[in-house]
C-alpha cells in the first residue's frame, strides 16, 4: 500500500514537472519531443524553419535565369552609362494598348508622374511649377518625342537627377504601359488630355484583357 502511494506521488510530480516544463512561454514550443509534429515538413514560403540543418530544403529565391510564367524578360541593362546608352535599342514588349489598356495607362501617369510631369506631359505638375523639384522634364520637347522608348524605360526604371526609380512602384508591365502613354500623347501634340475619362474599375478590366 505504501509502496503505491509513493508510486503515485511520484508520477503526480512528475507529470506536475513535465507540464510545467512544456508551458514556460506561449510562443515557444517547450520541450519538442516530436518535432515532425512541431514544425512543418512542407515547404512554407518565409516561415522561420528551424530544422534546415535537417535537410529542409527550401529556396526562397526563384531560381537564377528563370522567368515567372507570363511574366516579361528581365531588363538587364547595367545603370550606368554604357547601360543608358545601349538602352535606346531596346524595344517594347508589349503589343500596342488597346483603348482598355490605355486607361489603364493614364491613370497610372496621373497617379505616379503627373506629380511632376504634369497631366500634359508640360512639365506643369504641382511639385515642378512649385520649386519642389527642379529641372522636370517637359517631355512634349522634341528631345523627349525624338526619345527611343527603351531610353525612358530605362530612366523610369532607374531613376535620373531628380527623378526617382520606379521600378518598385510599378511593375515591368506597368512601367512599358506608362511608356506608351507618354508616346500616345507626344504624338497627339497638344491636344489636352481629360483626366477625368478613366476610374479605377478599368484595373480588373486591363488586366482581364491581358491573361
Ligand atoms: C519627382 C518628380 C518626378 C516624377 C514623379 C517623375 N519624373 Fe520623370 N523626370 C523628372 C525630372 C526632374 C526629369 C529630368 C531628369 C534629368 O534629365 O535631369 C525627368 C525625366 C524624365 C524622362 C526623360 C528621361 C531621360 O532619359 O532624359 C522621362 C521619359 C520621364 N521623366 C518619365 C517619367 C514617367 C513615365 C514618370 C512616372 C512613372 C515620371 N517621369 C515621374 C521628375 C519626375
């Protein structure tokens, strides 16, 4: 009889020790005595793995020289100036917008250049008729309507002066768009622009158009 209590006191603490032991912090697991349980044996896009020595073999960069489906080449030009000069032969990827797409376009102009450029291309945006930002670009000079296409993706993707890169605000697609609005309107002249023809809804539809 005393030999079963003390059995039972005994496995009382010690399960007391266990428990305590497991639960000393809610974002740790405590004692992992089944780690397969514990931590995922899938691939789990950024999550903290800690079993990687274990030959949890994940990448989460795409692999070197490949391209997403559907996605378009990667620029490759150096920024630098021999990059700036060889970018005048690149040539647009995309077949001409349609008037959807074109929208689309203007409204990416207006929400990302204007700002400076102004809604026609005047150089007669707020931070530029402001002293905000000096020297913008008018691009309906004939320098910028002379200017190869892949010059201002270039520009655009790696900022110049005082130009930002945009390369972050606006994917590949999106800045070749942007691209051919600008040349849509340098070829127009000065017809003005009405800003007020294109929503947000045209988003879904552009990219409807596109798949
Ligand atoms: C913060 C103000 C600002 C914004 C916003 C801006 N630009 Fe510019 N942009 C400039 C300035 C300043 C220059 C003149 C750069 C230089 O040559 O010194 C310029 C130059 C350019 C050029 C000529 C590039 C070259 O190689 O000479 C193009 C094309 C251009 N911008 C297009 C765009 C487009 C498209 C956008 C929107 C995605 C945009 N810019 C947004 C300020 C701006």
């Amino acid at each position: 009889m005393k030999k079963i209590k003390i059995l039972i006191a005994f496995s009382l603490i010690a399960t007391l020790v266990i428990m305590f032991e497991s639960c000393d912090s809610k974002r740790e697991p405590g004692k992992i005595y089944m780690p397969d349980m514990t931590y995922s044996r899938a691939y789990e896009a950024y999550a903290p793995n800690s079993l990687k020595a274990e030959n949890i073999n994940y990448i989460p960069y795409p692999v070197e020289g490949t391209i997403r489906r559907g996605d378009l080449f990667p620029f490759t030009l150096p920024k630098d100036s021999t990059g700036y000069a060889m970018s005048k032969d690149v040539k647009d990827p995309l077949p001409p917008l349609d008037s959807v797409q074109m929208g689309e376009a203007q409204r990416l102009f207006n929400i990302n250049c204007a700002i400076c450029h102004g809604p026609k291309l005047d150089a007669q945006g707020p931070l530029a008729t402001g002293g905000k930002v000096p020297a913008v670009a008018n691009l309906t000079l004939k320098q910028y309507v002379d200017m190869p296409v892949g010059t201002m993706f270039y520009s655009v993707t790696y900022g110049k002066n005082n130009m930002g890169s945009y390369a972050s605000q606006l994917t590949r697609e999106q800045r070749w768009m942007v691209i051919q609005y600008v040349k849509s309107q340098q070829l127009k002249g000065s017809e003005s622009t009405d800003s007020t023809k294109t929503t947000s809804g045209t988003v879904k539809d552009s990219l409807a158009v596109k798949k």
